[in-house]
C-alpha cells in the first residue's frame, strides 16, 4: 500500500489520468482508508477546477484594480 507521500507524488498523476491500472489501483486503495488524503485529492481535484475556469488572459480591469489598490497601498505608509 503507498504511503502518503507516495500518494502525494502521484497526485498530479493520478488527476490527470497518467497513472498505469496497477498505480491508479494503489492510489484508490490508500483513499479508501485515509481520511487526509482524500481530502487532499478533493482540495487538488477543486484547484484544478478552478484553474481552468480562469481566463487565459490577463483581464484589463483586474490589472487597473490591483495598481490602483497598489498606489493606494503606497500612498497610506
């Protein structure tokens, strides 16, 4: 059975589907039985959601947004 560290190395792996039957078998086993781990996968599985879902794009505004946040910063030291 992996060890934790072992599931996290293959984590990246086992999300994307680049692990062999015998590793994806491995990883399902050890998260049968470990409480952390299947809430890290959850916690990575969700990163990856929200990953894609951001523009490729940086988005105009947003830029405007943060120097104005940053001259304000500035301006208050």
């Amino acid at each position: 059975m992996l060890t934790c560290k072992q599931l996290v190395e293959n984590s990246s792996d086992y999300l994307d589907a680049r692990l062999s039957l015998r590793g994806r078998l491995s990883v399902r086993l050890h998260l049968a039985m470990c409480f952390r781990c299947r809430r890290f996968i959850r916690q990575m599985k969700l990163s990856q959601a929200v990953i894609q879902r951001m523009p490729e794009a940086p988005i105009a505004e947003l830029d405007a947004l943060a120097e104005k946040l940053a001259r304000q910063q500035q301006s208050r030291r």
